[in-house]
C-alpha cells in the first residue's frame, strides 16, 4: 500500500547584513545592499527540526546568464542567536552592482561547513566560472548512523538591484536528501519480539549537481541531480537503542529510529536485495530476538540478538525531499520473521547472522510503505528582516 500526503510546513523570512568592505564600493552600488529572504521546508536535519534550526548557509554568487557567469562574491551566512537574524562570517555587506540591471545569481547550501558532514569531505567546483552549467558538490558519502548524518539543502535564486533592492532575494532551499524511517509491528500476539535496532542498506557516494534553475516552492528537486559514483557501494546505515518490546498494535507500530528521528539517505532507484548471502540490493533489517511461551526461538544463542531482512522492492526510487516510512509487519497474514541477511564483516557493530539467506521464522516480513512529502515553506511576503515563522 501506498499513500501519499502532506505534512505540516513552516517558513521563515531572514534579512543578512554586516559592514561595508571599502575595496568593494568602487565596483557596487553603496545605496543597495543585497539581502535574502530564506525559505525552507518543515524538516531539515535527522531530528525534524524547523526552518528556524537552519544554523548556517553558503552562498555563492556570480554574475551574468548562463552560461557566462563572472564570480562575484563567496560567502557564509549564520544564525547570530537572535531568532531569525543570519548575519554574515566575513562582517561584509555584499552591494549590488551600479548597473541596476546586471543579473545576479545566488546558489549554495546549507550547512555551510561540508567538511564534517559526510564521512569525507565532499569537494565543490562551484566557483569555477567553466563550470557554470555543471556545478557539482563531488563525493558525498553519509556518515553510517542516523543520528550522525545531515539534511543537505541546496538553493539558486537570482535577482537585480532594479528588482530586489528593496525586497531582497528569496532563497526557496530544497532538501537534497531521501528522508527514510522504519517502524515494526508484531502481527501475532503469541509471539514475543524484542528489537535493538534497525539497518537500512543501500549505496552511499554519489556526486550532486547544485540547481541549475530557480528553486521554488512548487517544483521539486529533480532526482537527476545525483549521480551514484563508480565507487558507491552498499552500506549498512544503523539507527539502534535500546531493548524495546514491539508492538502488537496494527495502529501504533514501534518506532525503530528511536530519537535518530530518520536515515538522510542518497536518493536513488534501488535494486532489490535477492535474499541470498551476498549483498546484491536494497534491504532493511531488523535487530531483533523472537521468542514464543518463554522459549527463545531466534537467533539459537539464548538472550542474543539476529539480524530478520526484508529486501526493498525492486524499482523503488527514492526521491529528494521524500520521507519513506517502512512499517515491517512480522507474522502478519501468514507472513513470517524475515531472513537473515549476509555476513557484513564492515560492520563489527552487526552480529553475524547463523544461516545468511535462510528464513528466520516461516515466511518472509510483509513491508508497506508510506510517502509523504517535506512541505515547501510559505513566502512571508516582502519584509527581508520580519524575522517571522508561519506555520499551518
């Protein structure tokens, strides 16, 4: 089953300023200051947070139209503690040209800081005016667990001082990432399972191209910005806590994210695990032990833990700025517990399975899926510095 629906969105309007750079004021207009109004959906990093968490921001600016871009200026823009005022790292207001008619055009991406948000630092070649058509943040590779990965926003907005001097720019940031939460109910109440955890494997490097139009609140970010790398290869993303008894109840699933609040995945159409003991495709498993009338049915070892996998369907494509919620539902209709997965001996945190390949308990784990959008936040209207938060 498949539903779609929106969820609740917020929006906040910024203005950025700082002092005047006295090198600059012979090539810019001092009477018009550039400013931005910054828009984004409702959830942004691991734990949804609110466009008013967005702590930092990278703008790069050129000017010119595509494809003869002339660098005009690079520089990061951060929360100042104050509500909704960013101010600027470099203590510089940025001036429009003189021609009030020159374009102006704004891309970046939030956080502004790479470096420590992926398990390397990814690398960029955005201000390289030859690669105006094809700026790519190269190499980015989510860090293993849920409560250490990021909300990727990108942006591109454009504008002139004869239009926006008085407004400013509005900056619409999209989610860049595949947002993906996993719950578990246990369909029959004869069966006692407790989880510890959760894994979610898919491949994880791919290159992203920053928008190469306007970003807005009615389109979507398209998923041909990402490009999987020859290199990707499939990783075990872990979301674990503690011992949690799942829940019986249809209507009331167990949360396995825990506070991890959801995986920031690299979006990507998925091939789907085999079910054999190598790692071929997608899949999602279950750290768990099943027992029935107090005897310990899995895994052999009495009071440990096994891995139960179900792969993702095949075809699936996970989208930019989706959440996919997976409700795995052991016994369910004479369904079963899953099987074990393969051995991963990357991961020294997963207990090796006894019998990778083979079912744990009967029949496989019935899998549904929810998807719901990040809803694009509201345009507050023309005061860049009303610092205000919307929400509906």
């Amino acid at each position: 089953m498949k539903r779609i629906q929106i969820v609740a969105c917020s929006a906040l309007a910024v203005a950025l300023m700082g002092s005047c750079s006295k090198d600059q004021v012979t090539q810019e207009n001092p009477g018009n200051a550039i400013r931005f109004k910054s828009i984004t959906s409702s959830a942004t990093k691991v734990a949804e947070t609110t466009t008013g968490d967005v702590t930092d921001f990278k703008v790069y600016a050129f000017t010119g139209t595509s494809p003869s871009f002339t660098p005009f200026y690079t520089d990061v823009y951060t929360n100042n503690g104050s509500g909704s005022t960013y101010v600027s790292d470099n203590g510089i207001t940025h001036y429009w040209p003189a021609d009030q008619t020159t374009n102006c055009v704004f891309t970046g991406y939030s956080p502004a800081d790479l470096s420590n948000s992926f398990v390397a630092a990814p690398t960029d070649n955005v201000t390289d005016p030859s690669q105006a058509a094809t700026r790519t943040i190269s190499g980015i590779q989510p860090k293993q667990n849920a409560a250490d990965q990021v909300d990727l926003l990108v942006f591109r907005g454009w504008g002139s001082a004869a239009n926006n001097a008085t407004d400013g720019v509005t900056l619409y940031m999209k989610h860049a990432m595949s947002q993906i939460q996993v719950k578990a109910v246990n369909s029959d109440a004869t069966m006692t399972v407790k989880v510890k955890g959760v894994k979610v494997v898919a491949k994880n490097k791919a290159n992203l191209a920053l928008p190469d139009n306007g970003t807005s609140q009615s389109v979507a970010f398209a998923i041909s910005h990402w490009a999987l790398t020859d290199d990707a290869d499939y990783t075990s993303y872990l979301s674990m806590g503690a011992e949690t008894p799942m829940s019986t109840d249809a209507s009331a699933p167990t949360d396995l994210m825990y506070t991890n609040g959801g995986f920031m995945l690299i979006p990507q159409t998925l091939a789907s695990w085999s079910g054999g003991t190598t790692t071929d495709g997608a899949y999602i498993a279950v750290l768990c032990q099943i027992s029935q009338g107090g005897a310990q049915l899995y895994p052999s070892g009495a009071g440990e833990y096994g891995y139960a996998a179900v792969a993702i369907p095949a075809g699936t494509t996970w989208q930019p700025g989706m959440k996919y919620v997976y409700t795995l539902k052991f016994f369910d209709n004479g369904g079963g517990g899953g099987t074990q997965p393969p051995v991963d001996p990357t991961d020294p945190t997963n207990p090796e399975p006894e019998n990778p390949g083979e079912p744990v308990l009967g029949n496989p784990i019935k899998l549904t899926v929810d998807v719901t959008t990040w809803a694009d936040g509201l345009n507050l209207g023309t005061t860049p510095d009303a610092g205000d938060v919307a929400m509906e």
